[in-house]
C-alpha cells in the first residue's frame, strides 16, 4: 500500500483527460497498459483504471509515458499547468535536462521547483521562460505569487483599486501606469457586478427578489483572468524587476 504523501508528492492528473485521450483513440485498457510496457512502465489495466478512476495518480514517468501511449502531451493529461513542475513535465523535460538548457545547478534548481519559489537573475529567468514558454502570467506563478496577487485583486474589487497598485506592481514587475489602467478596469467592471448580486433583493428583509437572476460571483480565478486579459495577455519579461527577482 502506498503512502498517501507519496501519492500526494506525484504530478496533478485529470482521469477524465485520461479517460477522453483513450476512448477517442478507442483503446482498452489492456492496451494501455501494453504501450505503456514499451516505454519500460509496468503498469498493468488494473492500474490505468484507477488512474482513470481517480483513485491513485501516476508518477512523472508514468504520466510521461501514458501521454506518449495516448498520443497527447503531458499537459493534457494535467490540465492546466501552473507550477514550476507541471510545466517542466509539460515539455516532457527532467531536470537534469531543463537544468544543461538554463545553466543551473539541478540542486540550486530542485529546492526551487518544490517550492515553486523560481528566483533567479534576468539571463537564467530568461532561459527558463524560453524553454519553457512562459507568458508573463506564468512567470508571476511559477515564482509561488498566483494566490498572492489573486487576493490582492479581490480586495481591489471590494476596495479601491489605487490601494493595491504599488504592491501589484512590485509583484508583476510591470509599469505603474500598466498595472493601474487594468485595476481600474477590473475594479469598474466587477464591482459593479457586486453591487447588482446586493441590491438584487433591494437589500430589504422579505422583499421579493427582482425577477431576473444576480450575476455570479466573481471568482478568484475569473478575476485573475480578467486582469491578464486587461493587461493584454503579456509575454513574459525576463528583465522585469517581479517577485521572482527578489
């Protein structure tokens, strides 16, 4: 039996991405397990199903290997990537790899990647982002600060957009005057939906509601995606001074 820590430590797994990449390849899982075979992974149909089940999880190697059976990348079999880790395995990278490519010492760089905490000088955040294909957005993500900023975001809907400007900017690295066009926005554009999602039932106990439905919340990550998408979906810059250059 394994240890639910060491399940836990594997790379993130959708089972209905799996489940999707073999049914249109309309594979069973006896094949599954027999491809995986040729890439050294003993994996027999009882363990595919439980991947595909969501019951355990497959390791790096594994998912290496069943995104090469199922014909897809590894990030399709992920979702969508957001550590450090996940993008490494996403360009079907290991360390000793991506690390002879940015000029880093595996150790230097593996500390990092556990942390998802990248730091790094200009040249080496370079590198990283061009191995990896980074977009400004990633670069903020992979330096541990996705959470960070969403929660920054919030409180610039709830609050003033100006309040969080400076701490925005320190953490993207990028122009003040950028940064606080796309708060505003944000702050214009979702705020106000909060006010309709208050004043839906006129804020009366027992009043009846207005007929039409309140707007959904607004999601960290709908907000998060809004202020990217405001900032013009930048590429990443290396050279910017963001929190990964702390």
């Amino acid at each position: 039996m394994e240890a639910a820590q060491d399940i836990a430590a594997r790379p993130p797994f959708s089972p209905s991405a799996a489940r999707r990449a073999r049914r249109g390849l309309h594979m069973t899982l006896d094949q599954v397990a027999y491809g995986l075979a040729a890439f050294r992974v003993a994996a027999g149909p009882g363990r595919v199903a439980a991947w595909e089940a969501g019951t355990d999880r497959p390791t790096e190697a594994e998912l290496l290997a069943l995104a090469e059976t199922l014909w897809c990348s590894p990030g399709e079999l992920m979702g969508t990537a957001g550590a450090l880790r996940e993008h490494r395995i996403g360009r079907r990278l290991t360390v000793a790899e991506l690390c002879a490519r940015i000029g880093l010492p595996p150790s230097r760089y593996t500390a990092m990647e556990r942390a998802n905490a990248w730091r790094g000088d200009s040249r080496s955040t370079a590198a990283l982002a061009r191995e990896l294909g980074f977009s400004h957005r990633d670069l903020v993500a992979v330096a541990g600060s996705a959470a960070e900023l969403e929660q920054l975001l919030a409180e610039t809907v709830r609050g003033r957009p100006k309040a969080q400007l400076s701490v925005v900017a320190r953490l993207t690295g990028l122009r003040r005057s950028r940064v606080s066009a796309a708060l505003t926005g944000l702050h214009r554009e979702f705020a106000y939906r909060e006010h309709l999602a208050l004043s839906w039932t006129s804020g009366v106990p027992g009043t009846r509601p207005h007929a039409a439905e309140p707007p959904p919340p607004a999601t960290p990550a709908a907000l998060a995606d809004r202020f990217w998408a405001l900032l013009g979906h930048p590429a990443a810059d290396p050279g910017a001074a963001g929190v990964w250059s702390r």
